[in-house]
C-alpha cells in the first residue's frame, strides 16, 4: 500500500468535482484517475449525508473493480473512521 499521489491534473479533477457539477471525463489507463475517483467516493460517504453517487465503468468487471477500490481505502482507514456496513 502506498499513498495517494496528488497529481496536478487529479487535483484538477478532484477541484472540479466540489463544484459539484456532472462530470464526463474519458481517460487513458494508469493515470490514478480511478483511485482519485476511489477516494472520493469513500469521502462523499463520510461527509456528505445521502450522497448519491454514481461512477460508470466500460464493464460490469471494471464497475466491481472500482467498487473494490473504494472499500479497500475504507478498510485501511482508522477504524473509528470507517463505514458501518450492514
């Protein structure tokens, strides 16, 4: 496990999605886009009560990939930190 790397153009991105506007963005492979998505989505479900989120993916195995991103920078926060899953 490393850290998160802030790129300029993920922090370009990420600056864009506080505004809290749609955002299409295509993309090549290995730019910590997915991460950066990742993170973000383990942010808006801490922080922002009924936070609707939607991430779409070329494929049901890269939707499931991105899924796991997300619950595997949850897991490896504090555990006081972490979401309550049922």
């Amino acid at each position: 496990m490393i850290p998160l790397e802030l790129w300029p153009h993920t922090v370009d991105i990420a600056t864009t999605w506080q505004t809290g506007e749609s955002h299409i963005e295509g993309k090549a492979r290995q730019l910590g886009y997915s991460w950066q998505l990742a993170a973000y989505d383990d942010w808006l479900m801490h922080f922002r009560k009924n936070a609707r989120i939607l991430s779409i993916s070329i494929g049901e195995r890269e939707s499931k990939e991105l899924l796991g991103k997300v619950r595997f920078i949850d897991d490896h926060l504090p555990a006081w930190m972490q979401l309550q899953r049922y």
